[in-house]
C-alpha cells in the first residue's frame, strides 16, 4: 500500500516524465533492498513472487526511461523499438 501511495504521489506531484521515471526506479530500487533484506513474507514462494514484480517494475521503468531518450534523439515518434516491442507482446 506504502508503495502505491508513493508512486501516485510522484505522478501527481512531477511534471517531467524522465524525472518520474528516475525517481520511481530509485524508490522501487530502495523497496527491492529492504523486501530481499527483511522477506516479510513466511513462504519463500511469495517473497520470490514479490521480488519478481518489483524487478519487472524496475525494468520497465527503464525500457521507459530508454524509449524516451531514444525518441527525444531521434525525434521519431516510435520507429523500430516500438514494433519489437509490439510484436514480442504479441508472440508472448
């Protein structure tokens, strides 16, 4: 819940997306440490589940973070990341 709040902060509170995305790849980053040092949870297969969903978080706010800079340096709209990307959602 702690999480979802503070997100949701960061998306109302900032304006600028890159910086959105930097500080939400550090906060999630944080909440990864404190979860793999502490695994709050008693079954080992939720607190693996737990940490696979912060890294995928983490993740795509990354793609996020390189598709944007992509864009802004070659002032495409989407170009060929995009349609990998596209076509691995569909495959997957």
């Amino acid at each position: 819940m702690f999480r979802k709040v503070v997100i949701r902060v960061l998306l109302a509170v900032i304006d600028d997306d890159m910086l959105q995305a930097l500080l939400g790849v550090w906060f999630l980053t944080a909440m990864f440490i404190i979860h793999a040092y502490r695994a709050p949870y008693v079954r080992t297969l939720h607190n693996n589940a737990e940490s696979l969903s912060l890294l995928t978080t983490i993740m795509v706010l990354n793609f996020g973070m390189l598709l944007q800079r992509t864009q802004e340096m070659t002032q495409e709209i989407c170009g060929l990341t995009c349609n990998i990307l596209s076509l691995v959602l569909v495959i997957v």
